[in-house]
C-alpha cells in the first residue's frame, strides 16, 4: 500500500495540522495511507554529531528515542508532508530537529542515501501578510531535505494566521483548495 507520512512542527494544533489534514484528505480520496505525527510530541534528542551513522556498512542514528520509529516510517514512505509554522524567521525547533535527525540519509560529500527520491509537500504558516517574506528560510530547509533525497512537489504558504488571534485556514478558501491540490498531486 502507498503509504505518506506527515509531520506536522507546530505545537499548537491549529492552522498548521488544518491545511497538513486538508492534504491528507486529497491522498484518502486516491486509496493512500496516511499516519500524522506531532513532532511536538515526540522525544526527540538533537544530533550528537558522533558520526557514527557515517560508519561503514551503518547508516543509523544510535540514540534510542522516537526518531526511530520515524525512520521506519521514512524507509517505507511513498512520499512525506512537512508542515511548520515559521517562528522567529524559520521552520520551528520541533522540525529543525526532525530535519538534524535525518542526517544518516546524507553522504559526507553531501550525497542521498535513500533508495530512491521521495517526493515532498511543505506547508508553512505565517502570521505576516506577505507570502515572500520568509521565502529564503523556506528555500534553505527545502535544499537540505533535496541534499538528503526529497523531491519537492508543492509548496502550501498560509499567511496571516494565528490560531486564537486571527481567522483560521478553514476560512480561506484558496487556501485550503491548494492545500487539497497538493496532496491530489503529490503521487501520481
């Protein structure tokens, strides 16, 4: 079975999860599995920078804590969802340190051990107006996930959100209809 990952970097279940589940809805629709993690809620250590994934014959991470799971649930994705908000100009700590964490995929001459490339969506909300005003943040984790093996196929901004204080994603219509779009189009 066809199987997509998300991993959702926002601590708040608000308008980050509501466009990561819109997607997630396109991807039922075609008979594809799907499986939510709240990075947020995970126990997740940062990079030790032991290299011992760069050992030879060993392409895994030896801390023993939930980023295990998430890299079987990577070795068998079809494709995988990333939805962050952008805090302070960036993706939130909570995916920064999903995306350290992937550092057993990456060759030391910056190379791809995934079996194959894996195609991608990111979503990102913002509570600024101006959808290009984060753009180089966005760019820069979407290159270090195409390094590890991704292939972005869509890119989902929500601007002028924050849950609680501003209108929510559902009432964005084109919002919500790209979120939809991009998870019809992320595996053919």
């Amino acid at each position: 079975m066809v199987s997509v990952p998300i991993f959702i970097g926002s601590p708040r279940k608000g308008n980050t999860l509501i466009l990561a589940q819109e997607a997630e809805k396109a991807l039922h629709s075609k008979g594809i599995s799907t499986e939510v993690i709240m990075l947020n809620d995970l126990s997740i250590a940062g990079c030790q920078a032991c290299y011992a994934c760069k050992q030879e014959d060993n392409i895994s991470c030896p801390l023993q804590d939930d980023m295990q799971r998430i890299y079987g649930l990577m070795d068998g994705a079809d494709g995988v969802i990333v939805a962050t908000p952008i805090y302070f100009g960036g993706v939130t700590a909570q995916t920064k340190l999903w995306l350290d964490r992937l550092f057993p995929y990456l060759t030391m001459d910056l190379g791809s051990l995934l079996p194959r490339k894996i195609p991608l969506i990111c979503i990102y909300t913002q509570n600024q107006p101006d959808a290009s005003y984060f753009t180089g943040a966005m760019n820069a984790f979407e290159f270090a996930l195409g390094l590890i093996g991704f292939s972005t196929k869509n890119r989902v901004i929500g601007v002028d959100l924050d849950t609680g204080n501003k209108a929510m994603a559902t009432e964005y219509p084109e919002l919500m209809r790209q979120a939809w779009q991009a998870g019809i189009d992320l595996i053919p």
